[in-house]
C-alpha cells in the first residue's frame, strides 16, 4: 500500500520527534501492510514551516536509515501546504514540495472553515497544470457542514484525501459516517494515514480500507489504491468513483 500523506520526517514539524521515533513509525508502517510513504511536513500551519530542499534533504537521509536496518519502506517527498497568500509565488519558486515531485499538491484548510481566496488559488493552481488535493476535508467544520461545497471544488478540478482514522470510527460514529457520506458522493478520491506518532496518531491505513471495503465495497478500496499509485507516479487520476455497495430489501 501507499500511504500518501505522513509526518514521518523527524524534527521537522509535530510529526516525529527524533529519527528513533521515525524508526518506529516505518516500523509499523511496514507493518500495517504499507511500502510506500509520502512525507507531508506541515507548512504555514501549526507555526511550522518547511522547505522544499530541506525535505529532499531529510528524506533522502531517513531512507539511508531504512535502508541500513533492512525495513522495507521507501520515503518519498511532499508537503502539507496551508493556504497562505505568497503560495503562488513560493511553489514557482521552487520553495513548495509537490507529492514525489509530481504535478499534486497536499493543501490544507484551517479547521474552521474554508478560505475565501481558495478559488482564485486552485484557478490559478490548474493554469500552472498542479492539481490540489485538499486534506481532510471531513475534519473542516465548514466543509462537513456542506457537502455541496466540496462538490464545487471538486467540480472546479480539486481532489480530496480522507483520513484514514476518520473512516474508521476511531474519531467516533458521527465522523465515521460523515467520512463514507463523502465517499459515496464521489467526494473522496484518497485515503491516507495522516501519522504523525506511533501511540497517539499511528499508521492506520489498512484498518481504513477494512472499514471502506466493509461499508462501500471493494471497489472503492480498489479505487483509493489506485489513485494513489498513479498520483506518485505523476499519473492523472480517475475521477469516476465505483457504484456504492446496494442494500436490497426482499418483501
Ligand atoms: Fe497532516
């Protein structure tokens, strides 16, 4: 499996705090079923702030570490990008990291709500041929509240990652149930760790795809998967979701 969005990188954000913590996550990460991760350092949230070359740097470093201890994970570059007025400017500029270097860019919301400036941003976002994929959607109050407004941005050409805790119901039902509503509406195009600690936010991927294969079937596991594997290779992705799983009642 690929896991797309991770804090895996040490000392770089509230992710892992030392390369031995970084260890562990790869560690479970191997064995939660994934082979591939994509380390997403914050940027512009939290009061962290990363680099495009410090994030080449850092990864290439913890894959050496992998590497020498024989655990099977391969780290590749990426970054959560909040939105922020001088993106535009810094992304050109080389300063922003796309996921392994490929036309898509993890974008988050603030908690709260969605930002005004966020259409003018993806507009200009596509004339630059990069796709934003919006982070937990399902964790953005205004965006729970409204699915109809994920659907324009959707529409609009954004795509949207969902965590995989959130589907899982380990957040609690009433999230679990908002997270499959997204996905049944074709408002969901990936599913993703999110780790950020081996105890307190841990690689859960494969417990998510059990919850979405249970709930919705295997073709949406299918689906996640794939679109995951075409992102990291700069490949476009399928927009069209599988049918949901019917329930029929027999008189
Ligand atoms: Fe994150």
């Amino acid at each position: 499996m690929i896991d797309i969005h991770t804090h895996i990188l040490p000392g770089i954000d509230d992710g892992a705090g030392s390369l031995e913590e970084a260890l562990e996550l790869a560690e479970q990460a191997v064995r939660n079923g994934i082979r591939t991760v994509v380390a997403t350092p914050h940027h512009y949230a939290r009061g962290y702030y990363s680099d495009a070359e410090q994030i080449k740097l850092d990864t290439s470093k913890l894959n050496d570490e992998l590497y020498k201890r024989n655990i099977p994970l391969e780290v590749l570059t990426g970054q959560e990008v909040r939105v922020y007025d001088r993106l535009l400017e810094d992304l050109e500029a080389g300063q922003l990291a796309t996921i392994a270097s490929s036309p898509y860019l993890l974008v988050e919301f603030p908690s709260s709500n969605v930002p005004s400036q966020v259409d003018e941003l993806f507009h200009e976002l596509r004339l630059l041929d990069v796709t934003p994929i919006i982070a937990h959607p399902e964790r953005n109050r205004e965006l729970a509240d409204n699915h109809d407004l994920l659907e324009q941005l959707v529409e609009a050409g954004a795509l949207a990652q969902l965590t995989s805790s959130s589907v899982c119901g380990t957040m609690g039902r009433k999230l679990q149930k908002l997270s499959l509503e997204m996905c049944k509406r074709g408002l969901v195009h990936f599913v993703a760790s999110d780790a950020h600690h081996a105890k307190t936010r841990p690689f859960d991927l494969a417990q998510g795809y059990e919850a979405i294969g249970k709930h919705l079937g295997q073709a949406f596991v299918d689906y996640y998967q794939l679109n995951a594997e075409r992102v990291i290779g700069g490949h476009s992705i399928h927009r069209e979701i599988p049918a949901a799983k019917r329930r029929f009642i027999f008189w």
